[in-house]
C-alpha cells in the first residue's frame, strides 16, 4: 500500500530549507562562529526531518544517509539515531543499527540534558529488536541444525498438494 500524505512535498520543502540554512552571511568572526554551529544543528534536523519523509515512502537508503549525515553534524541528535536505526534495521544491517544506537544512549547519558522518556523508550525498543535480528541474522549454525532435523521429516517422494478453492 502507497503510503498517505505529502511526503515527496515534505522532502522538497526540507531539501530547499537545507540550501538556506547553510547560505550563512556573518560579518564579525564571533557571529561565524555563533552563525555556524547555530546552521549545523538546523541542518542536522532538517537532515533529520528529511530522513523522516523518507523512512514514510520507505526510502531506506536515502533516511540512512540523511540521518547519517546528521548525525555527523550533532552526534547529539536523537531523533536522527532513532531514524538511522529504523532504516538500518528495513535494510537489515543489524549489527550498524546496534551500534547507532549503542551510540545513541551513550552520548546521552554523557550529556547534561536527559533524553524525554518517549525517545528513551524508543531507543532502547529499537536497540532490543537490533540485538535481537543480529543475533538471528548471525547464527547460520542454527539455520543448519534446523535444516538438517527438518530434513529428515520430508520423504523424497512427498509432493507438495496446493488446495485452491473457487472464489
């Protein structure tokens, strides 16, 4: 199913807010400094916001590389890690995923400011579910084990009888 809403509109509207937020103008080398980081952090949510449009269209690749390119403006961003996580997970890489959010809980508790509960809850679900596919992604020994004890449940001879009633 196509997903509702004005997403691509939404992705335009950050695209073009990205040009004009890093368009800087300061005439003292303190307002550069100030102009700066105050562009950083708004280009790394709008990066953020991006990301968000793109996971809604399921757009993996592209949420991961914007939430990855705002994360490397603020390692502080959460909903950036959130947003990372969720597109790594939709592309399985698991073990990534993990350490985004490894990271993720890390610089927040190393920071003075608290992480809102809400996003601490959503960290540590998605950090759950990422431990939890590597450990299922990483384990062919037990894809193996399974094959072989399967294996010995099936006749050679046994076909596979599909039952298709009339609609």
């Amino acid at each position: 199913p196509k997903p509702k809403g004005m997403y691509p509109e939404a992705i335009t509207a950050w695209t073009e807010a990205l040009s004009i937020a890093t368009i800087t103008t300061p005439t003292t080398q303190e307002e550069n400094k100030k102009s700066t980081t105050s562009n950083t952090t708004v280009a790394s949510i709008l990066l953020s916001n991006r990301a968000q449009a793109q996971l809604q269209l399921r757009e993996y690749a592209l949420a991961d590389l914007d939430a990855a390119a705002a994360l490397r403006l603020d390692p502080h961003n959460s909903k950036a890690s959130i947003r990372r996580a969720t597109a790594l997970l939709a592309l399985e890489r698991f073990t990534t995923a993990t350490r985004v959010l490894d990271h993720a809980l890390a610089t927040a508790s190393s920071t003075s400011s608290s992480l809102p509960p809400s996003l601490l809850k959503s960290i540590q679900a998605l950090q759950a579910q990422a431990r939890q596919m590597t450990r299922l992604s990483v384990t062919p020994a037990a894809h193996d084990a399974a094959a072989v004890e399967a294996e010995g449940l099936v006749d050679e001879a046994q076909t596979l009888r599909l039952s298709f009633r009339d609609a």
